[in-house]
C-alpha cells in the first residue's frame, strides 16, 4: 500500500502533543488520529489507540515491519513540518 494523502488535522503545542495527522492509503482507507509528539529527542508518530480494560494502551491499527513503520513516520513528519512552515508556527517546546 502507499499513501496517497496526509492531512494535518491540529497542530497545537499542548504538553507533548504536537498535532493529530489523517492518512489515506491507495485512496481507499483512511487512518485518523495519528499523533504527533515530541519524544526526549526528536518527534515521533503515534499511531492510534484506546486503553484496554488493564489500563494498558494498545494500538488499533499499526504498521507490522519496523521498515513500514519508519517509512511511514518519516511521510507524516515530513508533512507535518511542512504545513507548520507553510503556517509559520514553531513547533519547538
């Protein structure tokens, strides 16, 4: 599958959260809520979750291969520093 689109749905500066992203793959599924956040080092893509009934957060959906993973991430990031440029909004902590 390949993404056919990214859209920045928030960027915000609110804790660690950075923004919420939407990607649609082959024009023909769409993944929300992926989130944006500032690690201890740099930004990272989380993917969407909810908490099990143990209090443990799992992810609904996800990549299975960390190269799928990383390719991914670097799209959504890519795209996410592009729209905060485009917009002019720092988002430095």
């Amino acid at each position: 599958m390949e993404i056919s689109g990214i859209k920045i749905r928030k960027i915000t500066n609110i804790g660690r959260l950075r923004g919420i992203v939407s990607v649609t793959f082959d024009d023909v599924l769409a993944v929300h809520d992926i989130k944006v956040v500032q690690g201890e080092r740099r930004l990272f893509a989380a993917m969407p979750s909810r908490r099990d009934e143990n209090g443990i957060y799992r992810d609904i959906v996800h990549p299975i291969t960390a190269t799928a993973r990383a390719d991914i991430e670097n799209r959504i990031l890519r795209a996410f520093e592009e729209e905060c440029i485009r917009r002019g909004i720092s988002i430095d902590s």
